[in-house]
C-alpha cells in the first residue's frame, strides 16, 4: 500500500474515534440534562407535597387555637364567678384580707347568736366583718409568734366533726363544713395565741392601763389573805333561815376566839372553813382593789397590817368572814389575771385602727342580702316616728345587760374564791 493510502485510513480512524468520544459525551451531557430536569421535577413534587401537608396542620392551629379560646373564656368567666363568691374580699387590713367564703361563714354562725341578745339587725352585718377582720390579723400574729394549733385540741375538733348530725345540721344551715372546720381550728389557735399575749403582756404597760382605767392614784397592791367562811346562803345563792344564820354567826364567833388566841390559821381553815374553793389551801385568796371582791371584805383588807387578823366578823353576802391579811406586794396588781385580760382585750379591739382594717360596706350589705334573700336593714330604716332611733334603745337595753351579767359573773366568781 502506498504512503498516502496508509495516511488517509489513519485520519479516518482518528476522525471515527473522535466523533465516537463527542458522542459518548454528548450522550452523557444528555444524560446529565435528563437528570437535573428529574431532580427539579422531584423537588417540584416534594414541594407541592409540602404545600399538602402544611395545609391541614394550619387548620389544626386554626381549631386548636379557637378551642384554647373558648377555654380561656370559660376559665375566666369562672374564675370571675369564684372570685365574686369565694375570694371577694369583704375586708382588708395590712397583709390580708376577709373573703367572701370567710365572711358567710361567720355571718352564718354568728347572726343568730347577735340576734338572741338583741343586737340591732342594722349593725350585725358590720360586727361581724369586723370580728373576722381581727380575727384574720390575730391568725397572722400567732403564725407569724410561732403559736400553732396543738394536737388535742386539733383532736377536740375532729371529734366534732366526726359527729355526723352535727355535720349535717352545718349542711342544712348551708354551711361550708370544710370552711366551718377551719373556722374551729381557727378559734383555738387564737385561744392559744390570747393566752401568750396575757403571759407576755409587759407588767409597765397593765399598770399604764390600770392607771387610764381606775385613775392614777388607783392602790396597786397584791394583797395575800387568808379567810374563813361561815355561809348564810344555800349553794344557789339563797338565803338561810333566820336560825340557820344564827347558827353560822355563832360558829364565826366561836372560830374568831380560836384565831385571835393564837391557833394556826391555815388549820383551822381546813377545819372549819365552808368556802369549798379556798379551805384545802388553808384559806388563801389573793385578791385586788380592783371591785372583783366583795366590799366588805375588800374594806377590811384595807384596814390590816401585814399578819394581823380581823378583830370582828366581816359580813358579806356570802356569810360571816374571818380575814387574815398574809403579805402584799407594790405593783402587784399587774399580775391580776382580770386586768390583764381586759388589757389585752383592749389591745385585741384597737387592731381594727393598728392594722388599718376596712370594710366595703356597700359589697358587705348586698353580700349579707344574697346570703339571707332580703334586704338588710339600715340604721334610716330603725328611725322611729319620734325621731328616736330604736337602735339606740337596743344598744341602751344590752349594755344594761352587759353590765348586769358582768355583775352576777363578779358575784359568782368572789363567792366562788372568797367564801
């Protein structure tokens, strides 16, 4: 074969080999196209899908936020309705308040109790706010002193809560047991809390107000007696005969020879005194100038030395007193258990002003007609044709009524000590 044959077939094959590589590129040039427009294609669809899937969930939000909606309007009218009839404060003071739950249970229980000794109906809702008030202020006090409800007379109330007509007789006067309970539980604790505030109360501060109460020259002393009784009155109070009495006199008369010749004076007490009280103790009695004893015994108290005995019978209601007079101590009086009750008392009522307690009386008195179903009478409603207003005829009345059950406790609590 000549040169430039053997030429020519080496160009044709060099052009057949190059045009089969442009067409395997081509090819997969092709290919590369047919892929990309798949994958596009493919991310198209998935889009699309998306598009699917994130419609119903934009109707769940949809649905799930008109239900969390309702929900919260639901949840807020109730809790508007358990505000207005549980949590409604009636009362604030410093540090807390008396909700309407509170106040229904007091009004409840304690109404009834204001009515039966004549309180007007115009000042009952309002006296018992108050009572609530402080009762409030005292719980903090206590918690805040340390003072808990101890576990028998946590025991106590259990026991009257375990009584099922009681518990049912709370129902049918529309009681909240669980709130009446507390209200149990409550009343002890500031029992206990009074008693701590009469052992801590500062001796200075009961002599300041025994001095405000009975004036500045008020007799201060503790007196230490010791006495001997003969009764003139039977165990209710009521007189002897006149035989009977004559009898006692001369046994006084009898005793007083003994003491006054020197006889112990305890021993003869225990032997011969008819005060069931004192006559184990040998006749003691300690006592004040502070009206809670007998006149007549208090006068002859006044009259001793220290260690001296009455020379006469001492005549009292009770009967025929012989008296000796032990010790007394200055300043004594600020240990008297009466006065330093009253004090603390007195402390207990002044919270209302210290504690800044105030009552809604417009809510108070549209409370107190939903709990009754009628309208509360106000003090316009009590004014007479007269002008008078028989409100203060019935404060008149139990004051009176204070005093004289005031008087026959006295009574009762010296025959009781000094007979």
């Amino acid at each position: 074969m000549s040169k430039e044959k053997k030429e020519v077939e080496r160009n044709d094959e060099e052009l057949k080999e190059e045009t089969k590589k442009k067409t395997t590129k081509n090819d997969k040039k092709t290919e590369s196209v047919d892929k990309k427009e798949e994958k596009i294609e493919n991310e198209n669809e998935i889009k699309a899908l998306e598009k699917k899937i994130k419609k119903p969930n934009t109707e769940k939000i949809v649905i799930a936020s008109i239900i969390i909606g309702v929900l919260v309007i639901a949840f807020g009218l109730f809790g508007f309705y358990y505000y207005n009839t549980n949590a409604k404060p009636v009362a604030k003071f410093d540090g807390g308040t008396v909700t309407t739950s509170d106040f229904t249970v007091y009004y409840k229980t304690f109404a009834p109790m204001l009515e039966y000794y004549g309180y007007p109906s115009s000042i009952i809702p309002e006296q018992i706010a108050n009572k609530a008030g402080i009762d409030k202020i005292i719980l903090k006090e206590a918690k805040e002193a340390g003072v808990t409800l101890s576990d028998e007379d946590k025991a106590k109330v259990d026991e009257i809560f375990a009584d099922e007509d009681q518990v049912q007789q709370f129902i049918d006067e529309g009681i909240d047991v669980a709130k009446m309970k507390q209200l149990y539980y409550d009343d002890y604790t500031i029992t206990a809390y009074i008693e701590k505030m009469k052992e801590d109360a500062k001796d200075e501060d009961v002599i300041a107000y025994i001095k405000e109460n009975s004036g500045e020259d008020a007799d201060l002393y503790e007196y230490d007696t010791s006495h001997i009784l003969f009764m003139t009155v039977d165990s209710s109070g009521n007189e002897l005969s006149e035989e009977e009495q004559a009898e006692a006199k001369t046994k006084a008369e009898a005793a007083l020879a003994r003491a006054l010749a020197g006889e112990d004076f305890a021993t003869l007490a225990k032997e011969l005194s008819e005060d069931t009280g004192t006559k184990e103790n040998g006749g003691q009695y300690t006592m004040y100038m502070d009206g809670n004893t007998y006149t007549e015994y208090s006068d002859a108290v006044k009259n001793l030395e220290v260690g001296q005995i009455t020379t006469a019978l001492v005549k009292s209601e009770a009967g025929y007193h012989i008296i000796k007079l032990n010790a007394k101590t200055e300043n004594g009086r600020a240990h008297n258990d009466i006065e330093r009750e009253e004090y603390v008392d007195e402390t207990i009522n002044n919270l209302s002003v210290t504690k800044n307690l105030e009552i809604d009386n417009d809510y108070l008195l549209k409370l107190v007609e939903k709990i009754t179903g009628e309208p509360v009478e106000t003090e316009e409603d009590t004014t007479t044709t007269d002008g008078t207003t028989t409100e203060g005829t019935t404060e008149d009345t139990t004051n009176e009524s204070t005093d004289t059950t005031t008087q026959e406790s006295t009574d009762t609590s010296t025959e009781d000590t000094a007979q």
